[in-house]
C-alpha cells in the first residue's frame, strides 16, 4: 500500500531568508518523518517579486506581459532550489521542478493566467523515488508552450492543483498568519480566528480583497474535494480548516469582513461608448469585479493588480471612457447576507454614520460590497465589522 501524499505550501514571507528556510526544511522533514509522501510548492523570497517589478517599471512603464512573465518566473525558481538544498543538507533526498516539469497547464494569458490541466507524471515519478518534491509556484506552462504565471498569490493554486491531481491526502497553505480571520487583524483589533469556512465564503472574500489564499485555489480545492488547511508556518495553532457548508459552525450572523484598495471605476456612455469599453476590457483581459448598467450609464469596476500594462490599456480608453482610480470597496460575507434587505439597509446606514459616502453597492446570496474612496475602506471595515460580527 502506497504512502498518502501531503501538499505543503511556504508562503514568500516564510522563506525570505535562508535561516527561515532552514526551518521550512525542518518542517518538511518533520512530516515526512510521520510516513507521507511529501510535495512543497514555493512563493518567491519576501519581497523578490515587488523587486523584479520595480526594476521592469525602470525599463518600461508598460511592460510586455511575456516578458513580465519570464522575469517573475525567476523568484519562484530561487526559492525552489534554496529549499531542495536544506532539505539535502538535513539527510534526506529532494528535486526542485518548475511549473512546467510538474505538468502545470495553462491558458495563453499572461499576467494571470488561468490553470486548464495537471500532468503530475514527473512528480509522481519523483516521489516513487523516495523524493521530497519542491515545485515553483505562481507559474506554469501554456499549450503555446509559453511560460506563464497566475496572477499575485497563485503559488496557493499551483499547491492545491497538484494536490488534487495526485489525490493528496490534504493540502496545507502555511504562511505568516494562524489561518483565516474575520477581518484583517492589522485592521480590526477585534478579528477573530475561524476555526472553519466553507469553501464559497471564502471564495467571496479572497475574491474581493482578502490575502489570506488565491481566490482560485479555493476554487480547485471546492471541485477536487482535498481538504484545505490554512495555517502558520512556526507554531502548532490548526489553523482554519475550508470545509463544505454543513460542516462549518456560524456563530455568528457573519462570517467576515474585507476591504480592497486601488480599484478602478470605468465609466462609459450605453449609446455612445459602452462597447469600446468591453470590447478593450476583453482584449485586456481586465478582472471584472462588477459591471453596472442602467438605459443611460455603464460602470466596470476592477482591480489593475495583474494588469501589468495598465498605462497602455487606460491610453486606448481615454477620450471615450470616464476613468476613476484610487477607488476601494469593503464586503461583507455570510450565509444569504446578499438576500436580506435589512441588513442591506444596515450597511448602508453604518456608512452613513460613519460619514462614508457610497459610490455603488454589489450583492450575491453570500456577501454585499459597497464601493467607496479607497482612503475610507479601513475606517469602513471596521465599522461593519463592529456592527454585524462584534455586537
């Protein structure tokens, strides 16, 4: 009988520096010790990928997203190497592999490409060998044969791909937080530990702002079924495990809160310039947040985060397109909260009292977003947050 596989991921923070990826090897060796077969995927080291794109932004200021690419690829490849060395020099046999030697496939986006199939075989060759496997995060190989990447935080959906795909055991997210909090802590004094989320509220938050995991690796983990932990790297704290609903306890009529900076409002004309403004969005690829339309006005709200080219998308817009940046958003996430018109009410009323003005307000079944100036979006979590998880 074959050893259960485990999937690890090291968040940038936990191997910034080579004492901390000492300690990472340390771990890694720990849980193979207990007899699984052991994968670890690798963000890049601390602050690599904010350094790579500062010195691109010295070159052009519209950078190709191909070459973006090519360049980011590298901070993952540095901290896959660094580890498989630790892990050496601690007795036991590893190999680092690249997004494309771990079969990660992709779409031909990129700058935050999309994950369309894994072809683990040469991991699963490697582990047979008796090998702890360290795969690069974040990148991945399209049908073009192209390198691609999958947008900032997508070492978390390389990690919960490959699990999936080699039928792990469980995947574990480990990085510089105990796990999943209703709200950001640095933020809200009051935020508190989830024990456990469900897959689709924390799908809602991680899409609109919350850090915590890649919104798409809560994707693959809600469709593959592996059982998702998020948790610390250092210390014995469990976590927060990501269940399905009947399994998570709500105590309490919310599950979180999160805000999101640096947005951008397009605003364009129905009759006059709403289909140049789709059509560029398309071409770009630009990650619709919220798209508003009555028979005079069109609102797209997203957030220029993996659009590396943004310059040269927002010169194809000007003239026709009413650009807004600096905007920002806060929602709030729990079981229907979309669907209850009080509490909808309530919302928007805590904004009032809190004398923030609402731009546009969003809603699905699980979560409501209230669009605001992103210099509200601190003061307006922690009123929300105050009025509907601490009372």
């Amino acid at each position: 009988m074959s050893q259960s596989i485990v999937v690890q991921k090291y968040g940038g923070s936990s191997v910034a520096d080579v004492e901390r990826i000492r300690k990472v090897a340390q771990r890694v060796v720990e849980t193979k010790a207990k007899g699984y077969r052991v994968v670890v995927v690798v963000s890049a080291m601390g602050k690599t990928t904010d350094q790579l794109m500062a010195r691109a932004r010295e070159i052009s200021a519209s950078p190709s997203r191909r070459e973006l690419d090519m360049l980011l690829s590298c901070g993952e490849r540095t901290s896959m190497a660094l580890l498989s060395m630790a892990i050496q020099e601690l007795g036991h046999e590893a190999i680092s592999l690249t997004g494309s030697q771990s079969g990660i496939m992709t779409n031909d986006r990129h700058s935050g490409a999309r994950i369309l199939e894994v072809r683990p075989y040469r991991v699963e060759d490697e582990l047979e060998r008796g090998r702890v496997v360290i795969v690069a995060g974040f990148q991945g190989v399209s049908y073009k044969r192209e390198v691609t990447t999958l947008g900032r935080g997508g070492s978390d959906t390389t990690a919960v791909a490959l699990a999936g795909a080699l039928g792990a055991e469980y995947c574990e997210i480990c990085s510089d937080v105990d796990g999943v909090y209703s709200a950001d802590p640095r933020v809200v004094d009051a935020a508190a530990l989830l024990k456990a989320i469900s897959h689709e509220e924390l799908l809602e938050l991680t899409s609109h702002g919350a850090k915590v995991l890649h919104a798409e690796s809560v994707e693959f983990a809600r469709r593959s079924g592996i059982a998702l932990w998020a948790r610390a790297t250092v210390g014995d704290g469990e976590g927060t495990r990501i269940d399905k609903p009947e399994s998570v306890d709500h105590e309490h009529p919310i599950t979180g809160v999160t805000g999101q900076r640096n947005l951008v409002r397009l605003r364009a004309r129905v009759t006059q310039s709403m289909d140049h403004m789709l059509a560029v969005a398309a071409d770009a690829s630009l990650p619709v947040l919220h798209l508003d339309a009555d028979h005079e006005i069109a609102d797209l709200w997203f957030s220029p985060t993996d659009v590396p080219d943004w310059a040269k998308v927002r010169e194809k817009l000007l003239g026709q397109v009413e650009i807004e940046e600096g905007c920002g958003a806060v929602t709030i996430v729990g079981d229907f909260f979309g669907r209850n018109a009080a509490k909808l009410a309530r919302a928007r009323s805590v904004a009032a009292g809190a004398g923030i003005r609402i731009k546009a307000m969003a809603t699905s079944p699980l979560r409501a977003t209230l669009f605001c100036a992103q210099d509200d979006v601190d003061e307006l979590t922690r009123a929300l947050h105050r009025a509907f998880r601490e009372e």
